[in-house]
C-alpha cells in the first residue's frame, strides 16, 4: 500500500492574506509619528515667538516684571501641555509596538509546521478564521460581538477593533445628515490626506453648502461657498460652478444636476466616500478579509455549470440531480457569480461518451440506465438534469480527440 506523503506548507502563500494584519500598525505607527512632529513644531514656532518677544520687551524696559513673569508661566504651562501629548503619542507608539510583537509571533508560527497535516495548522488556521470573523463582524457594523468575540479567543492585538469602530461611527454620523464629526476626522488627518488630492473634505463643505440652501438661508450659503468651496477651483471647478447654480433653483426643482444635489441620496454617497477614504489611507482592503478566502477557494470550485439554470435539483425542481457543490448552494452562489471558474488541466470522462439533441454530454450506459429505472419506455432517454426526453435514435457517439 502506498505511504501517503504529507503536503508540504508554503507559508508565503498563506501570507498574501495576512498582508493588512502588518500594514496597519505600520500606517499608524506613521500617522502617530506624523501627528507628535506637527505639535512639537507648531509649540516649537510658538514657544520661540513668545520667548523672543518678551525678552526684547524685557530689555526695553517696555514690560514690568510681573508681565515677564506671566509670560514665561504661559510658555511654561505650553511645554507642560506639550508633554503632555507627547506622552499619550508615546502610549499610542507602546500600543502599536505590542499590537505588531503579537502579530508577528502570530505568523511566524507558520514557519514552525511542517506540513498541512500536522495539528498545529489546525490550531493556526483556526485562529485565523476567529480573525476573519472578528474582521467581517466590524465592517458589518457589529462591534460589541466583534468586540465579545476578540476577548473570548483572546486575539485583541491582532484585531483593530479601534480603527473600524470610529470608522463606523463617523459613518453613521453622515448616514444620519451630520457632517461635524467626520470634519473633525478630516481636520485630524489632513496632512496625511492632503498628498492624495482627495475630496472627501470638499464634498462635506459642498453639502453643508447645499443644506443651507434647501433652508433659504441664502446669505449665509454664499459665505460659507466663499470661505471653504471657492478656494478649490483648480480641482474641484465644475463641481463649484453646480453649487453656484443651485442658488438660482429651490430644493423642489426637477431640473438636473441640482435634484441630484438636492437628493438624501447624497448622504449615503459621502458615507461610502468616508469609508474608501478612510481604508485607503491606513492600507486596508475595500472588501472583508472573509470575502477574499472565500472567493480563493470558491474560485478553485467553480465550473461553468455552477451558474446554469440547470445546475441542480436546488435551482431546478425538474431535475433528477442533486448536489454538495458549495458553489451551487444557497448561501454561496451569488458570492461566486462573477468569480472566474478554475482552468483544470486534465478532464475526467465516462469512458463511452454521447452527445443528445440539447448539446449536453454524458456516458452511454449510465444514462441508459438511470432512463430505465425513472420508468422510461424503451428507445427513449431522459436528460437528469433538464428533465427533456428524447428518442435513443437522436443520441450520437463522442470521439475525444
């Protein structure tokens, strides 16, 4: 009997998967570092201006004593408040450094198995769907079962349930017609979007614009076009000149694109452009971890016939067929739709082919067979699984070449 020789694991194929689990941290670790040089320069620039100022005033006698005094407190409580920050950056940077340790050990435990038979990838697998699950449960929305399900497999660091969490939250806020919290978001991390030339923070301006209209407050719609959307002509011109001209139509009009603009429907695109701005900026997937397995593996399933109408007894009730396809079932079919099938290179066929009168192939004797026993009469065959029946004259013979 023949030993059955165990497949070898390929750990940088399992590490195309994982590539967001190490991208992360390190986009953090960049915004954190980012964000702790901006305070310190901008204290730094200030601290100086202030010290220069009240030693000149100082040695022209221009100041008492009691002011110089006041003024050096103001720049002592400046440097207090600086350090402030920069302890909680250096909290954030000790975070990300445990977060990216744990995550590391995590794969690199894959170069430690041997082989896909050996139950310690079993053990690591398993780990990683919890992941997967933990990662579709916070794009879905549910964060406290996201949350729940983190601290019971005790795999917080290697989850980010921070990130998808306020991510969420400033989405709900624009699905809610409130623009505040997602400004705020974008006052955080201008700096850092301002290189993509993105438009996320003109199109909230453009919309608070386009709310004061439908009140009639007219006045203030052109000061606030004047203040945060005119100063984007270059980029964003003819989108600017669209807001000009919805001061001449009201929020009833039918004429595009101001019913366009005037739509809620807005709300949900500025919503989905949050989110893309948002995992585009810190490198994460536009789709959920557990979507990309899935289509992997579903993809190497697929045939052509998973998406005929004849697939199955479970899309066609005339049929005699049945099937444990994954592909064809209920729950995966539509994920699999658009998926490319799998190009095998090697075919198995019944050893006497036949063709019938419909294009469909199957061998001779099984299909005689199954005719007789579906209670057929004889010199008639029935096709399993469109159900049509034909005259045994009407099949003709295979050659394979």
């Amino acid at each position: 009997m023949a030993e059955v020789t165990p497949t070898k694991l390929n750990p940088e194929s399992h590490l195309l998967l994982d590539q967001p689990l190490l991208r992360l941290p390190a986009e953090l670790s960049r915004k954190n570092f980012k964000l702790a040089a901006l305070h310190v320069e901008h204290d730094r620039k200030a601290l100086l201006a202030a010290l220069k100022t009240t030693a000149n005033d100082s040695l022209s006698s221009r100041t008492s004593a009691s002011e110089s005094l006041d003024s050096l407190d103001a720049m002592i409580n400046r440097m207090r408040n600086l350090k402030r920050k920069m302890n909680g950056f250096h909290e954030e940077e000790r975070t990300i450094h445990r977060q990216t340790r744990a995550r590391l050990e995590h794969l690199h435990h894959l170069y430690r198995i041997p082989s896909l038979a050996d139950v310690k990838y079993d053990d690591w697998s398993r780990l990683r769907l919890n992941r997967l699950l933990v990662d579709y449960l916070l794009r879905s929305g549910y964060g406290e079962s996201a949350a729940a399900l983190a601290k019971e497999k005790g795999i917080e660091d290697l989850v980010d349930l921070d990130i998808f969490v306020q991510c969420h939250k400033v989405e709900e806020s624009l699905r809610g017609k409130s623009t505040q919290e997602c400004l705020a978001w974008c006052s955080e991390h201008r700096e850092l979007t301002r290189k993509t030339h993105n438009t996320l923070e003109f199109e909230l301006r453009l919309q608070q614009y386009i709310e004061l209209r439908r009140r009639g407050q007219l006045a203030e719609a052109r000061q606030h076009a004047h203040k945060y959307i005119t100063s984007d002509s270059e980029t964003n011109n003819p989108e600017i000149h669209r807001a000009a001209g919805l001061l001449a139509y009201p929020p009833e009009t039918k004429v595009e694109p101001y019913k366009t603009m005037y739509s809620n429907s807005r709300w949900d695109f500025l919503s989905n452009l949050f989110v893309k701005t948002h995992h585009e900026l810190f490198s994460l997937p536009s789709r959920p971890l557990m979507h990309i397995a899935l289509s992997a593996g579903l993809s190497a399933l697929k045939t052509p016939s998973c998406h005929s109408m004849y697939a199955s007894s479970s899309s066609n009730a005339s049929s005699t067929t049945t099937t444990v396809c994954p592909i064809c079932s209920t729950e995966l079919n539509e994920l699999a739709r658009n998926l490319r099938h799998v190009q095998h290179n090697k075919s198995s066929v019944e050893h006497d082919p036949i063709v019938l009168p419909n294009g469909r192939v199957y061998g001779r004797e099984r299909l005689l067979e199954m005719s007789s026993k579906v209670g057929l009469e004889e010199g008639k065959v029935k096709d399993p699984t469109t159900s049509e029946v034909f005259d045994a004259s009407q099949i003709r013979k295979v050659f394979i070449s």
